[in-house]
C-alpha cells in the first residue's frame, strides 16, 4: 500500500482534473502546481533552499499558464525535491514520515497527464489524449 495508494492519489487527481471544463483546467492546474511548490517552505528543514525552489516553482507555473509542458516540468521538479525531503529533509505532511516519498511516487503520474497535454474524461476513456489536429496546433473542428 505504501507505493500503490500514491499512484492511486495521482490518478484520482488526474479524473477529477479532467472533469474541469477545458478552458480551465490548464490555469487551475497552474496554480496547483505552485501551491505544490512552496508546500515545504513552513517546515521543510532545507533552509533558505526552500525559498529558492519555491521562486523556481513559481516561475515554471507562470510559464504553466500558457504550456501544458511547463505544468509537467514543474510536477516533475516537485518530484525531485520530494526525493530531496525524503532523504535529507523532513516530510510534507509532519506526522507522516514517508509522504515525501508517496508525493515522489504521486508526482510523476499527474506530470505524464500533463505533458500529454491534460486532456479531459472523455478523452482518456477514449484513449485519445491529443487529436492529431491539437498535436499541430489546429483548433478542433
């Protein structure tokens, strides 16, 4: 269960981001990305290195608002620095020593959703994350 549930979290999080209409979901998940990246700085235990990953997140959500593939990178970064916490900092959630380590292992499960572009319920039902016109640019039809 300790490295299922995390998987089981992203994907939860994963269908229920997917719900969100298209015209928000990108923006929503921004900001949740950045939420996720100055998660440690009241406690992390890295000292000033907390605020200069928190600045970095903070920058890779911005460039999220506008990129799918930013959002990505910045779970992907996330998924580092919860790796950092689990070996030498202190965990996410205080009275839970190994939540750093499910964030790690959660991380990177929202991160391919969103560097498949985040596509919606229906599309991952279906199986079609992109549309081979989306994959070029081209608005739907």
């Amino acid at each position: 269960m300790r490295y299922l549930m995390p998987i089981v979290i992203g994907l939860l999080y994963v269908l229920l981001m997917s719900l969100v209409p298209e015209a928000h979901r990108r923006r929503l998940n921004a900001v949740t990305v950045a939420g996720a990246g100055a998660a440690y700085v009241s406690g992390g235990g890295l000292g000033g290195w907390e605020f200069a990953f928190t600045a970095l997140a903070t920058y890779v959500a911005y460039r999220g608002l506008e990129s799918w593939n930013w959002i990505g990178v910045g779970w992907l970064l996330h998924t580092g620095w919860d790796i950092v916490h689990h070996l030498k900092g202190h965990p996410i959630v205080p009275f839970a020593h190994d939540s750093s380590l499910g964030c790690a292992i959660c991380d990177p499960v929202i991160a391919l959703w969103c560097l498949r572009q985040g596509p919606s319920a229906r599309e991952l039902i279906r199986g079609r994350a992109m549309s081979s016109r989306a994959a070029v640019g081209l608005p739907p039809e």
